[in-house]
C-alpha cells in the first residue's frame, strides 16, 4: 500500500464516517492509499459489517482489498445512520431484529459497543452487553486503579470492573489508552495480574487490545541500563588496594552483584567467596531475608557450591539507591531483551517455590524395581499433599517379613525421572516431545507425569534435561505459537515423508507424493490443491505441526494442568532463559573441582585420607580409576548430577578407620576409608563403589525378575 507522509491525510475525510479527524485512540490509525485516492479509520474499516479481510496484510488496507472496501462504501451509501441522520452507516447491531446502522464515530458518541475479536460485533446501545454485579456492598466512592481518581462503584459504559478482582474498578477511556500503549502481551489486571479472564471480559466489553509489543517495548535503547552492570563494591571495609570500582575477573578482585537486587557489590576476596558462582546478598537484602518467616524455611534448601556466611562477614557503609507478539522472532527477541528480573539464578527460583513445602511429612513406600507404580499409589493417595514434606521409606515385595528401609528423597526422585525420561509418554532419543500414547491418556498418566515433574523440581529433585527445544517453547509461549523441526519427527515413516515433499522439485513430482500419501493426509487435514512447486513448503509445515503439536494436543493439555502444581508452569512461563537451561539441557559434566568443592569435610578428619581423597578425585577425572565422577556422587547420594536446587543436606565427608568407603546416601555423608598407601586407598575405593554401584543394578533387575 502506498502510505501517504505524515500529516499529508489530516484533511482527508474517512470514506466510512466522512470526518477527517486524526486520533488513534479513538478512530485507529488513519491511513491513506495514494494510488486509489481512499483513506479509512482502521477501526471503521474492521468494524463495517459487510466486509472480510480476504488478502495479505499487505495488500490493500490492512488486507482489505480496494474493491471490497469499494463495495462496503456503496453499500453503506445506501443505509441512513440512526444517529447523525447522514447516509454511510457501514455498522449495524448484530442483535437479531435490531436494525440500527451507523457510524463509527456516532456509534461512540452514543455508547455502543464494538467487539475486536471473533466476528467483530457490534451493539447498539440498547443491546449491548453489560457487567452484571450480584450484590452491591461499595458505599464509598473508589479509584479508578489506572488514573486513580475516584469513581462511583456501579457498572456502566464509562465505568468498569475487573472479572478477577472486584475491588479493581475503572474508567473505560484508562482501560483503551492503557490496552493501546500494553498490546496484548502485557495488558492484564493492574491488581492481580491476570490476563487470561480479564482480557476476555475487556474484549466482551468492547476494549480494543492490538496484537503488538508494548509501547515501551519499542522504544529504541529502552533497556539500556540493564546492560550496564553494576560494578563497585560497597564493603565496609574493602580489602582491593586498586580500589573498589577495581574489577578483574577470573580473579579474587572480580565484582559480584547481590543476587537479590543486583545494586550492590562485593570483592569476591573481602566477603570471602571462593568462587563466582556462589551467591551473595548485600545488607539490605539480607537484612529482609533474615527478619522473613520463610528465610527459616530457605535455610534449610542450601545451594550448590555455597558456604555459609556471617551477616558481619559483609557490612555495607550504606544502603544503596537504587505478552508481546509471539511470533518466532520476536519469541528470541523476548529473551534478548529480559532484563534482571527474568535472569534470575534457577536454584533461587526453585528456592522460593520451595517456601511452600509444610513441615509435616507425608511417607512414600517405594518398590525400587517399581519405582513407578509405587510413585503413582503415593502420589495419587487421597491423603497425599505436595506440599508436604516427602520421606522415603524401600520396601520389597519379596520380602516376607515386610520389612522398610530408610530411603533417600532425592534418590528416589532420581530415580523417578529417570523411569520418566524412557517411558513411553515421550519419544524420541536425545531431545523428546510428547507421544501419542492412548493407554496412558486413559489413565491419565501424562497429567501425573507433569505433577511428578513439577513436585520433583520443588521437592529438590534433579534438572529433567531430556525436553526439545519445541516442547519447552510449547509450555512457555504456547503451541500456538511454536515452530516445530524436522528433528522432532521420531516416527521415521512420517519423516521420511516430510523430506520427500521438501526435496521435490517439480510440480509433478509433488502431485505423485501427494497421490501417494493421499489417504494420510485426508485423515490428517493436510491435504491440500497442489498448484505450484511452492506449495511444498506449505505443506511440508502443515505435516510437521499436525505430527509433533496437533496430533498430540490432549496429551499437552493433560501434562500442562500436572506441571501446573506448586506453581512451577506459572514460574516456567515468567522466567524462561532459567528454566531453559535444565528442561533442554545436560547438567554440567562433574570434575574433581566441582566434586571436591561440593563435599565439605564433616569433623576433625585424618589429614593424609583427605589428602589422598583429593588426588583420587584427580585419577578419575583423568580416567585412571575404574569408576567415574558420576559413579562417586551416585555412591554418596544416589544422584548422578547436582540437582539445580543443590542437596539437602550438604554431602559431607569423614575419615573413619575402616577398610573400604562407605556411603550414607540418607545424610549424603562419605565416609573415607584410613589407609597407609594412596595405591591403597585407591583400589578399596574403587572396589567398593564399583561392586556396591553393581549389586544395585542386579538387586534391581532380580526384583524386576520376580
């Protein structure tokens, strides 16, 4: 469309409502095409009863073509607005036998009602819908939440309430400048939060929310000070003899920022931290999270790689001052431009969801060689909380005196998302998505799936590790919205078929595929008239999402409503990039300094075993031992990887006289063997993880045997 220059249509008259008024907020936008001599009223043009956008969003006018736009001008030519009394009325009620038409603007003026979504409908003032309040109880006035002034509680057109809050009122002309500079993206109750219902009630109340990025969004250089870090340490007492906007890193003198608020700093050497990666709160912060009720709660959850730090370890001198449009895009973009807030560390954010879990315990009795079916009849007991404290106690079937052993937690939820990973409710090898699974959707077992996820991240399980890239931005942004690949294809058929329409190279060629797979494609809804080579591409697509997300949408909805448990989907979709990182993602490779830094030495231990520990650590991780560094941590603790919420307790290690390690995975304590010779000590470690780690396995299967 050939725009006309800014300001050259003021004077220009609406070819709908005949008024050459320039306002946005009322009209939308106003835009003129040169070559047809013809400007509209966005929201005159979108609300004309007899027209449809039948083209791209590039032809025409916003997709309306010229020559129904021409049609809708002559038919309106013949309808006489009820309110100005002048031909053009292009807008009519919907309500059945109302035959009111008028203009867009006299349709304001009069208080109807126009509807931005559906079919657009439009109602008059005598039909239009209205905000139906039970009980009145507001005897004062109110404030407007938006402009704050105040407002008589009752519901009319100028005066509305939100669906989710009800002591959240507002003025009409608040609501459509605040849903104009939010977009759909970020318009939502100012109280709650919510955007779902209360987007919906706006839009049955006639408030235009467009498909666009915040107004804020688009300013250029928006967030340019969240990329400027804060790099000064506010110590009392500031060892760095180059002073404290002094910052080398990978050295002790490295800045690190308060993870809470990230406006103060500290040295790493003057509030003794051994590394980077261990988090660190300024005064103020700490001084919040100490006086909390939960903070007694955070205690208890320690982190990977932390110590603990005196509150006078680190004084300050003073305190300091301190939903988009989702198309592929601009899904990167969203995670480009997330400021602080949405970079949060995620064993903090599994942290806070762990604020919830009650003090009273609820005990699991876990079959190992069913850790599955055991798992379900605990978690699905009416009396089971996910909120409540979880204790492990084993138990064998085969075993006649029914006897129970004290279990680790975080073994068993090990354990569980192991069996999880290789169940058939996911397929694929390395990075799944959701199967189709009609067995497991009758059972429900995809919603137990996502609850068992949600409650094992809380609950201080491991990171999942195993999810595509497409089923996380699923979760996140929405299937909707989310762009399937070929590599999320397993079914090697279906593949195979995908490629052979991509690869095609004449218009023939396409038609014979098309003819070959024709039964497929009809029971699919991707079959489709094959015109040009072009289409392919189409094609291909349509295949690709109806196969990973279409085909299995019921399964989505059910694993979707189980991850919603403890809040952890509601956490997932606020803070993707953290979440990103242990869905889709490996836990990182363990090595003798992660290992040594992980275990902390539990009493007065024999020196030279220490010694001896740490040279062991070193031959495993240059692969001259028998066993590996995952082998070591799943002898201590039974987990193979730190989870991202660390281990509780801390591991710890003691010396004890004795000839081979033994390990205490309910304390996470090893206890190392005293030896005379490090050749020794070697190989009674090694014999014993490696024999204690195999007897395991074979206990396992002979149950599963049985």
């Amino acid at each position: 469309m050939n725009e006309n220059k800014p300001g050259a249509s003021q004077n220009l008259a609406c070819v709908f409502c005949r008024k050459n008024d320039d306002c946005p907020n009322k009209y939308g936008e106003k835009k003129t095409n040169e070559k047809w001599n013809l400007t509209v009223h966005y929201y005159c043009l979108l609300m004309s009863s007899g027209i449809w956008q039948r083209g791209k969003e590039e032809e025409g006018v916003y997709g309306f073509l010229i020559e129904d736009i021409r049609k809708e001008v002559n038919r309106a030519s013949k309808l006489k607005c009820c309110i100005c009394k002048k031909t053009g009325a292009s807008i009519g009620c919907v309500a059945p036998r109302c035959k009111r038409s008028y203009h867009f603007p006299c349709g304001l003026q009069r208080e109807c009602i126009f509807q931005f979504t559906g079919n657009f409908a439009s109602f008059c003032w005598n039909h239009r819908p209205v905000q139906i309040i039970t009980s009145n109880n507001y005897r004062d006035s109110l404030p407007c939440t938006i402009c704050l002034e105040y407002i008589e509680p009752i519901p009319t057109y100028s005066i509305l309430r939100s669906p989710c809050c009800k002591n959240a009122w507002f003025h009409r002309d608040c609501l459509q400048v605040q849903a104009i500079n939010a977009g759909v993206f970020f318009f939502r109750c100012t109280i709650c939060n919510n955007s779902d219902i209360f987007q919906k009630e706006m839009l049955r109340m006639g408030i235009h929310i467009p498909e666009k990025d915040a107004s804020w969004e688009l300013e250029e250089n928006a967030y340019q000070e969240l990329l400027q870090h804060y790099e000064h340490c506010d110590v009392r007492r500031c060892r760095c003899k180059e002073g404290r906007d002094y910052n080398a890193p990978d050295s002790k003198w490295e800045i690190k920022r308060c993870q809470c608020c990230g406006s103060s700093g500290t040295h790493l050497a003057c509030s003794s931290l051994r590394s980077w990666e261990q988090n660190w709160e300024c005064l103020e912060c700490r001084g919040i999270l100490y006086n909390s009720e939960d903070f007694q709660k955070a205690k208890k959850h320690t982190l990977p790689n932390t110590n603990n730090v005196g509150i006078t370890d680190c004084l300050l001198e003073e305190s300091s001052p301190k939903l988009p449009r989702q198309s592929p895009g601009a899904q990167h973009k969203d995670l480009l431009r997330q400021g602080s807030k949405f970079r949060r560390d995620i064993s903090t954010i599994i942290m806070e969801l762990g604020f919830q879990i009650k003090k009273k315990a609820k005990r699991l009795w876990i079959n190992k060689a069913n850790i599955w079916n055991s798992a379900l009849d605990g978690f699905r007991n009416q009396n089971f909380n996910p909120s409540y404290t979880i204790e492990v106690a084993y138990v064998n079937e085969n075993d006649n005196f029914g006897r129970e052993h004290p279990g680790s937690k975080q073994e068993f939820l090990s354990l569980l998302m192991q069996h999880l990973q290789n169940s058939p409710i996911f397929e694929g090898s390395l990075s799944k998505n959701l199967s189709l699974n009609s067995q497991a959707l009758k059972e429900n077992l995809y919603y137990e799936a996502g609850k068992i996820l949600a409650i094992s991240l809380v609950h201080g399980g491991p990171s999942p590790g195993f999810f595509s890239k497409t089923l996380f931005n699923c979760l996140v942004y929405g299937p909707e919205n989310t762009q399937p690949i070929l590599d999320d294809v397993s079914d090697f058929d279906v593949a195979q078929m995908i490629i052979r329409v991509n690869t095609a190279t004449t218009v023939a060629d396409l038609n014979s595929i098309v003819n070959e797979c024709y039964n497929y494609l009809e029971l699919i809804g991707c079959l489709r008239l094959i015109t040009s080579i072009s289409d392919k591409y189409m094609l291909a697509k349509d295949i690709l999402v109806y196969h990973v997300i279409k085909r299995v949408q019921a399964p989505f909805e059910s694993f979707k409503q189980g991850l919603k448990t403890l809040g952890v989907l509601e956490k997932i979709q606020t803070y993707p990039e953290a979440f990103y990182s242990i869905f889709c993602h490996k836990p990182e490779n363990l090595s003798a300094e992660i290992l040594s830094d992980l275990f902390t030495v539990r009493t007065l231990s024999n020196v030279q075993s220490l010694g001896f520990w740490n040279s062991y650590l070193q031959a495993v991780e240059d692969g001259k031992s028998a066993v590996t560094m995952e082998d070591i941590l799943i002898f201590a603790t039974g987990c193979n990887s730190i989870p991202p919420a660390g281990f509780k307790p801390t591991p710890s290690i003691e010396c004890l006289h004795m000839d081979f390690p033994v390990g205490n995975k309910c304390n996470n304590c090893l206890a190392l063997p005293i030896t005379n010779t490090y050749q020794e000590f070697q190989e009674n470690m090694d014999f014993a993880i490696k024999n204690t780690l195999r007897l395991e396995k074979e206990e396992s299967t002979h149950y599963i045997g049985h």
